[in-house]
C-alpha cells in the first residue's frame, strides 16, 4: 500500500491546473482527479510519470489513459451523485477510482483477466466499491441495465447498438469510434425510447476495444 504525502497532492494540483488550462470546466471532475492518488497506480520508480498529462502502459499491453482524457470524457458524462454508471475497459481501476469520487453506483468490466485481477486487488487494498466484472464488456452488461451512463475506455469500430439500448431515457453513452490509429470521441443521449443525439468532438488514441462488438481479438 502507498501513501499519499503532501508533495503528491501538489503535485495533483498542479495536473489539476494543466486541466483547467486545457479546458476541463466541471469543478467535480476536477475534484476528483485533485482526490484520486494516481500514483498508487504506478510503481514508487514512476512518481514523476504519474504527474504528468501522459497514457502510461500497465502491462499486457494496455495503458492508463491521460488524465486529461479520463477528465475530458468524465465531463462529457456530466455526472450525478445519483447516476448508475458502466464503466467498460476497468485496466488500472483509475477512471473508475474518479467517477467514484462523484456516484458510489460503479460497474466497471474488464476483459483481461490479470488485469481485472490487479483491478480488483487495488480497489479492496483501498477501500473502494465498485461492482467489477471480468469479461467482454463490448455489449454491456445486460443483466444489470439500464445504466444512466456508461463510458467506455477502449477504441471502438462503432457504436455498439446493445450499449445504447442499455441507457436510460436521458442517458448518455461516451464512447471513441473510429479506427485502429485515431477514434473521434462521441457523446450519445438517448432522448426517448427511440430516439438518440449525437456529438462529436476531439480525436483521440486509445488502445482497441475487443470481443463480439469490438475489433476481432483474433486479428489484432
Ligand atoms: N479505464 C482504464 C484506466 O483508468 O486505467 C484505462 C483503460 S485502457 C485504455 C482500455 C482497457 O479496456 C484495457 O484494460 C483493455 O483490456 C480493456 N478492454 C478492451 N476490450 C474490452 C472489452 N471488450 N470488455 C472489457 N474491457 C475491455
């Protein structure tokens, strides 16, 4: 277990400003960031890295996003304390660890199983409570829809029909859609039974979503 010493959350507040320069508006996404010890998920020989507005990889060759797009895609959910949300793509457990800052109500899924393991290992060795799954989260979780947002942490080919389905009336889903390179973040808000809007904004790099809605395991 790590500490948390007076140095790193300078160190967090100064990130916190790169944010708010950066354009991150919503004080409780930058809350909770300024909370969340990101260096807990790192080795102690990374501390300077676990500062800096950088992906960093994890292991089984996924990375932990850049505080700025797990900002940037947290502010885009427009959180409540009172939302249910789906977390696809757990990897380190950071951007679930931040989205608990501002609702207790956390699914996150995982789809590498040491990954998934390590997740779940950090969350009971910090006291945090999010329902974890291990799996392919590529088409939600069904059996504990609907979700008032859901967010995914993994590039997809598409927008997965199965998640949108999954969304309350007045849900949002963020999602990166595009190809193997380069994704264009998405923000869809389901305004009816039937109907959808949706938003586009920046691009971004993320490592590929896989299983059945996402890009083939097989041929990655
Ligand atoms: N949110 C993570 C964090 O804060 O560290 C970063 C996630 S990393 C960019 C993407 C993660 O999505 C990887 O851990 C990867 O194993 C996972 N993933 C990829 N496809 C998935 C799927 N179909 N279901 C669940 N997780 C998946």
């Amino acid at each position: 277990m790590q500490t948390d010493l007076y140095r790193h959350k300078g160190m967090r507040r100064t990130l916190v400003k790169q944010l708010r320069d950066k354009g991150i508006r919503d004080e409780r996404v930058l809350a909770a960031i300024e909370t969340v010890p990101r260096h807990f998920f790192f080795e102690k020989a990374f501390l300077e890295q676990a500062y800096q507005d950088k992906a960093f990889p994890i292991g089984e060759g996924q990375t932990i996003s850049q505080p700025y797009t797990v900002a940037f895609q947290t502010e885009l959910l427009k959180l409540k304390s009172t939302d249910k949300v789906l977390e696809i793509g757990t990897g380190s457990g950071y951007q679930c660890s931040v989205l608990l800052q501002i609702t207790p109500h956390v699914y996150t899924i995982e789809y590498n199983k040491p990954l998934y393991d390590k997740a779940v290992k950090f969350f009971k060795t910090y006291g945090l409570f999010p329902q974890t799954f291990h799996g392919d989260g590529s088409e939600g979780l069904p059996q504990y829809a609907p979700f008032d947002k859901i967010i995914v942490t993994a590039g997809a080919p598409g927008v997965p029909k199965s998640l949108i389905r999954q969304l309350n009336i007045g849900g949002i889903l963020v999602i990166p859609v595009g190809g193997e390179s380069s994704q264009k973040m998405l923000r869809i808000t389901r305004t009816s039974e039937t109907e959808f809007t949706k938003e586009e904004f920046d691009t971004f790099k993320f490592v590929p979503l896989l299983g059945k809605s996402g890009w083939d395991a097989e041929t990655m």
